[in-house]
C-alpha cells in the first residue's frame, strides 16, 4: 500500500501576514536610515558652525575687530545711518574716493548702536546678515570691492571697507569645499552672497552690542541678546557673548517671529506663535562667541 502525502501550501491569510511583517520591518529599517543620516548631518551643521564661529574668532585676532554686521535687506532692517541703500554694497566715499563697499553697522554711529543694542523691538530679532561670513570669512567680494579677484581679501577696516591697495591679503578662513551646498549667488544681484548649509539655508552671523549705553553688564535686561539665541540666565555664554553663528538644522527653519509661516511652507505643519518658535528653535544650530 503506497504511502499517501498531504501537501498544503499557505493561504491568503498567512501570505498577507508575511507580507505585512516584511512590510513593517522595511518601515522600522528605513526610519532607523533616516534617522541615522539627519544624525549625521547635524554632525556636520554643528561641525561646520564650530568652524564658522572659530574663523570668526581668528579674524577678530587678526584684525582687532569683529566682522562687521552688513545690511541684509531681505530681513526688513533699516539701513545703516546715513547710507540710502537697497543692496547690501554700494557707492560711497572712502577717503574721498568714491568706491564699491560693503553697507554696514557701524558702532561709531548713534543710530547704529542703537539698533546693535536692540533699542527698536520691532527690528530686535533682526540683527543678522548672511552675508557677513561670505564677504569677510570667505571674501567672495570682486576684485574691486575686496581687493582680490576670487576667494580671499585684503586688509578690512572697522568701517567694512577693504584696504585694496597695499593690504595684505588674506586666504579664506573657512574651507568652503567641505560644504554641500557652499557659496550661493543671486544671479541677478551678485553681491547678495550667502554661505548655505547641507539643508540649503543660508548661516546667519548675529552682531549684537551687551549691556546699557555705557556698556556695563549688571542684569541679564541689558544684555540685548536677540532672542533666538536664549537667555542669558539659562547660559552663562550668552552674557558675555556678542555674536553667533546660527544654522537653522534639519527642519530648515529659525525659531523666530516668522517661524509660524516658514513651519506651514516648508513643513505643512500650522501652529500658534508660540509654539512655531519652539519647534522651529528646537534643532537650531548656535555657537556663540566674544
């Protein structure tokens, strides 16, 4: 009598079931993948902004002077006092030659140390540039304005001007190659210079001027911080801080007064005030520096 075998095959039901485990575990892997490269590139942000707010502190070492803060006039600032001005350089006399120059805030002003100071509240957030750390880390200026066709720059003055003539020319101070998205140019406006992130968002260079008009620092109310940057009684940094590099992080936004509108545009997510800036802050990338 032969012997009788019983073959049975899966069923639907048992198939669907692998298909979902399979489904599931392929989900788990590419979340862990995604988190693991935005791990990596913070890595890289928190790295380069390191970088970035070292090169600073080598110029101030160099020069004896801060970066100057340029007009950025996407952000709404008003100009600088006395410049009419529209782009971030422009014609104007330097020991009565009239030259292409980089539209700053200077200290030596009144209107400007106000503003440093954050004395207008509707324009306190807004002392930042991105285009500071192109125009005096990286000098991507033309020859004529910097002194030096290509990156790097001559001799800079506390006024923002250059010392074309007899300066002596320095080389780049941050490595631009290391960058994924580097040097951007409006095509149309090529003096609106931006240094991007891995994320495509422009760094920005906060200038602010600490403490009361005669630039004592008693109580964190005359700090002046602007307030992306925190508080200073929650970082002791911040009290003796007058400027920072910040990179907006994976979420590509800045925890600010209009982070409730880029939250909706870049990621579809509406919010109260408030809270816009929270999640807009939470993975901002700060180093801040004297």
């Amino acid at each position: 009598m032969s012997a009788r075998i019983s073959q049975r095959g899966f069923t639907i039901v048992e198939v669907g079931f692998s298909i979902a485990i399979i489904a599931l575990l392929i989900g788990l892997l590419l979340v862990g993948i995604n988190a693991m490269n935005k791990s990596a590139r913070r890595a890289v942000e928190q790295q380069n902004v390191a970088s970035l707010k070292m090169a600073v502190d080598h110029f101030q070492d160099t020069f004896g002077f801060l970066p100057p803060l340029v007009y950025d006039v996407r952000t709404g600032q008003t100009p600088p006092q006395g410049v009419s001005a529209t782009e971030p350089v422009t014609q104007r006399s330097v020991a009565g030659i009239q030259r292409l120059t980089p539209v700053v805030y200077n200290i030596e002003n009144s209107g400007d140390w106000d503003f440093l100071r954050g004395e207008n509240s509707a324009q306190a957030h807004n002392r930042f540039s991105v285009h500071s750390i192109p125009y005096y880390l990286l000098g991507a200026l033309d020859e004529e304005v910097d002194g030096v066709q290509g990156p790097g720059f001559r001799t800079p003055l506390p006024d923002g001007s250059f010392r074309v003539a007899g300066g002596q020319r320095t080389e780049p101070l941050f490595d631009v190659s290391k960058n994924a998205e580097g040097l951007w140019r409006d095509a149309s406006k090529p003096h609106r210079v931006e240094l991007r992130d891995r994320n495509g968002i422009a760094y920005r260079y906060y200038r602010w001027l600490p403490g009361n008009e005669h630039g004592e620092i008693n109580e964190s109310d005359d700090l002046n911080i602007p307030e992306l940057l925190g508080a200073a009684a929650d970082d002791p940094e911040l009290r003796s801080a007058k400027f920072a590099i910040v990179a907006a992080g994976p979420n590509r936004v800045f925890g600010e007064k209009a982070t409730e509108e880029d939250l909706e545009l870049k990621l579809g997510l509406p919010t109260d005030d408030q809270r816009a800036e929270m999640l807009g802050r939470q993975d901002n990338i700060v180093e801040v520096g004297r």
